[in-house]
C-alpha cells in the first residue's frame, strides 16, 4: 500500500472505521511513522465497551480518550 500511496503522489491518509482503539490507532501510528500526514475523522470512527480484571471503560471513553491521544501529536481530528 505505502508503494502504490507514493507512486500516486498520496501524502496524507484519512482515517474512518471501527475499533478506534485497535485498527484506527495503529493505522494513524504507522502512517505517521512512514511520513505521511493524517487525518482522523472522529464521528466516523468507533469502539466497543470494554471490561476485564483491569476495570471497565464505556465504548464513548475508550473512543474520546485514543482522540485526544492522536490529536496530541499523531494526525489532524476532524469531524
């Protein structure tokens, strides 16, 4: 993918989808690192609740939380 997103001339990557916490943050991550600049679009992305012997956090917690982290220093959150 990053191949064919620099022989297109692709420089930033938008970010939509579920698992806000799994896949859109890892994908954000790598991107990043590869140099491209990145958008993450907030209310089209999403998390589940999650609960195990650490604690529980609502699906509206996990998802603000990893926002707030990416608007930190990984990608420009939009809406």
């Amino acid at each position: 993918l990053e191949e064919w997103l620099r022989a297109n001339a692709i420089d930033t990557i938008t970010v939509i989808g579920y698992m806000t916490h799994n896949c859109d943050l890892s994908t954000v991550i790598h991107a990043v690192h590869m140099g491209f600049a990145v958008e993450f679009l907030s209310d089209a992305t999403g998390s589940l609740p999650y609960a195990n012997s650490a604690g529980y956090a609502s699906a509206e917690d996990i998802h603000r939380v990893v926002t707030i982290i990416l608007q930190s220093r990984f990608a420009a959150v939009l809406k």
